[in-house]
C-alpha cells in the first residue's frame, strides 16, 4: 500500500498552504499601486500629447511633447515608458510580482521628469536665427504625474507579507522525521 501514489484528495490535504504573496489576484483588483499606477501611466500618455512648448521667433507655433519627440528623438523614452507600464501592470497579478517589476517600474516613471528637467536646466539655442519660446501647461503636467507615478511605482506591491507561522512542535514530542518514515 505504501507503494500506491496518493488520491487527488490526499494530495490535496497534503499541498502546502500558498503563501499570501503568491496569491492570484483578480483581473480586475487595482489595489496595492497597480491602479493608481495604470491610471497614472494614462495619464502621462495623454499629457504627452498636451502643448508643451510656444515658439514666437522665428516662427509662431505650438509644439506638443508628440512634436518635440519628432524633432529630439531622445524625448520618446517617457512616453514609451508610460506606453510600457500598461501592459507590464495589466499582466503582474501577485503581489510577489508586482513587487519583482518595482524597479523596471520605477524607471519608465522617471523618464519623463528626468527628461523634462533636462529641457528646463538646457532650453534649446539657435545659431544665427533668434529664438524665443514660453514653456506651456503641457510640459509641467507631464512632470507632475510622472513624479507622482514614480512615488507611487516605488511602493508598487507593497511591502512583503509575513511567511505563514509553522505548527510548532511541542517539547515532549519528538520532531518527526524529514522523509516522513519511522526508522525504529
């Protein structure tokens, strides 16, 4: 008999308990920074699409963050990013994952602060032509919901949950052996 393979229903009495991080969430649970970080990334998507700059010399117009990408390729890092964030989010269904993308996270959230921080401490500069512009609503929103999404991406998941406590053993008893056989 002891040769025999367990029935489905002893081996699951004999299954180990998951752990409460390695629970499946459900599709549609935004709790733990998984919402308010999708939300977030939406948002930056859209405010990239915003005015961000208003040229007057050598020309009137009105740039979006879209158009200064087109013309400074370096400036598609964020909107990527954001783009990235979505489906990267969507698909992170434990919280023991949510924390594992923490990192990567973090990192396509910056992107847009850091890049528009490097567009105010070095605005663009023309050779002979003059030129003049104002920054709009559209580049400091885009900052503000980035630097929001990175504050909330460093919290993505949450902190670790305790293992679950082990029956313990008491004094009179002996500890059972590992293999689950009695040698004697």
């Amino acid at each position: 008999m002891n040769e025999l393979p367990l029935s489905s229903e002893a081996r699951e009495l004999e299954e180990e308990p998951v752990h409460a991080d390695d629970v499946r969430l459900r599709w549609n649970d935004f709790a733990h920074g998984r919402g308010a970080l999708m939300l977030l990334a939406g948002a930056g998507l859209g405010a990239f699409f915003c005015p961000w700059v208003e040229v007057s010399l050598p020309e009137d117009l009105v740039l979006r963050g879209f158009d200064l990408a087109r013309r400074a390729t370096w400036l598609w890092g964020g909107a990527t990013g954001f783009f990235v964030l979505l489906p990267l989010l969507w698909t992170r269904r434990t919280l023991s994952r949510l924390r594992g993308a923490r990192v990567i996270a973090t990192l396509f959230s910056a992107l847009t602060w850091l890049e528009v921080l490097f567009l105010l401490a070095f605005p663009p500069r023309r050779g002979m032509v003059p030129l003049e512009f104002d920054w709009l609503w559209g580049l400091y929103a885009s900052a503000a919901v980035s630097f929001a999404a990175t504050l909330v991406a460093l919290r993505l998941g949450g902190s670790p949950a305790a293992p679950p406590p082990r029956k313990p053993v008491a004094p009179h008893e002996p500890a059972p052996p590992p293999n689950g056989r009695v040698l004697h």
